[in-house]
C-alpha cells in the first residue's frame, strides 16, 4: 500500500500551494508525500510540510479525514491510502517565498518550489487544474 499524507495549510487570505517552476506542466500542489515505512501519518504531515514549505516546527494540525483507492500502473494494481490534513497558518507569511527541497533530492537535483497563498485557485476555474477541474 501507498500511504500518502497531504496538508491543506490556510490563512485568512487563502490556502498555501506551490508549483514546481522546472515543470510548468505539473498541476498545483498542496505539501504533502509519503509516508516512510513504521512512521506514523502525523509525523509524515509534520515532516513533509516542513520539507516542502521551509516552515519547520508547525504544530496544530488537524485531521480532516482518509481516502482509498486502487489503481493500475505498469500492469499491477496499486493502494493508494491519503491521510488529509488542515493547519491554520499566521497571516504575517508572505505572499510568495522560493524554497529548495533539500531532502527530496531528484536524480537530476534538488527541487525548487514556488510556494504561494492564493484564495482564487479552488473551484473558481481561473487557474491550472490542481483538484481535478477544468482550467
């Protein structure tokens, strides 16, 4: 099984996504990634948050729910189990910050995020589509 955590981090002027500018075709994202083998989800949300944001040391986070489903690929059915999670951020961040994932190394390097909060990118169909809708 696939076990996945996501953390969908908010403020008053929206909620916190990132972009990977060496892949403009990659949709929006919120932060999150895998869960290591034995750690528990919360450490996971904990860690990829701080990984992926540059924001280390969040506490507060909140369990919103899991999802299950199984898909193909390579010719083999795959589980995938995502733990979502809510945290509530300070609204002295600012609008946008550049971060390098320093412990995601790529084999072509480490991995440059655009991270921004942006209150217009869910269900308003005015930007990439990164929940599933239409762009």
């Amino acid at each position: 099984m696939i076990e996945k955590a996501l953390i969908y981090a908010t403020n008053s002027r929206g909620i916190l996504v990132f972009d990977e500018p060496d892949f403009p075709e990659a949709p929006l994202q919120v932060p999150g990634g895998t869960v290591e083998e034995g750690e528990p989800v919360i450490d996971a949300a904990r860690r990829e948050f701080g990984e992926e944001t540059g924001l280390v040391d969040r506490t507060g986070f909140r369990l919103l729910g899991d999802s299950h489903r199984t898909f193909e690929r390579d010719g083999k059915l795959h589980n995938l189990h995502r733990t979502y999670f809510h945290l509530s951020l300070e609204d002295g961040l600012p609008d946008t910050w550049d971060h390098f994932d320093d412990h995601t190394v790529w084999w072509w390097g480490t991995n440059p995020f655009s991270i921004f909060l942006d209150r217009h990118r869910i269900g308003t169909g005015t930007s990439r589509s990164w929940l599933g809708g239409d762009a």
